[in-house]
C-alpha cells in the first residue's frame, strides 16, 4: 500500500503563490507517474500537470506558463509551484500516483491522495 500526503494548500490573492507538495510512503514501491488534478466548486475533476519516472512533464493549458511540476525521487515527492494565481484556480488539488511493486513489476497501482484545498480571492 502507498500513502499520499498533501500539503501546502492555502488562501491567497489573484497574482499570489502556492507551492503543494505530495509525500508517498508505504511499502516498497517504484513510482511511475506522479500527477496533479483539481476540482473546482460544480466541476468536474482535471489534470492539472504530470510528470513521469523520466522527468518528462505535462499540463493542461490552463497551468502552462504559471504552474511547475516538480518531483523528488529520493523523497518520492511531487511538488506543484502554482504563480500567477487566478480565481478561477480555486479547487481542491488531489495528486495521484502510479506505481508498481517488486512482485508485480509490469502492473500498475493508482493511488489519491486526500486533497488540499487552494483558495484565491480577487
């Protein structure tokens, strides 16, 4: 089993920063893709930016330019630099995770974390 843990979510005003951070621990495990989605008042829940094993990095338009995914392996930590922040930014961030364990290493376990919540007022 692999925990997540959140944190750094906050209250700020449009043009503030936030950086979230996502701690896994558990078992022994290999992470594979580490991402972060949010869902926002009545919406559904999007990604936001991933990144895999490789450092190979991804985001949703909205993000690009503003938010850096970031991660550190030998912490098993991702972390989400949020600037420019925006109304409608407002949402709890989950980050969510891929991994494999040595006694299956071609299947792939998903994992939540239980959600920070990101608060930008105008």
């Amino acid at each position: 089993q692999v925990q997540l843990v959140e944190s750094g979510g906050g209250s700020v005003q449009t043009g503030g920063s936030l950086r979230l951070s996502c701690a896994a621990s558990g078992s022994t495990f290999t992470i594979n893709t580490m991402t972060w989605y949010r869902q926002g008042p009545g919406k559904q829940r999007e990604l936001v930016a991933t990144i895999n094993s490789a450092g190979t990095t991804n985001y949703a338009v909205s993000a690009k330019g503003r938010f850096t995914i970031s991660r550190d392996n030998a912490k098993n930590t991702v972390y989400l630099q949020m600037n420019s922040l925006k109304p409608e930014d407002t949402a709890v961030y989950y980050c969510h995770t891929v991994v494999t364990f040595p006694a299956q290493p071609r299947t792939g376990s998903s994992y939540w974390g239980q959600g920070t919540q990101v608060t930008v007022s105008s």
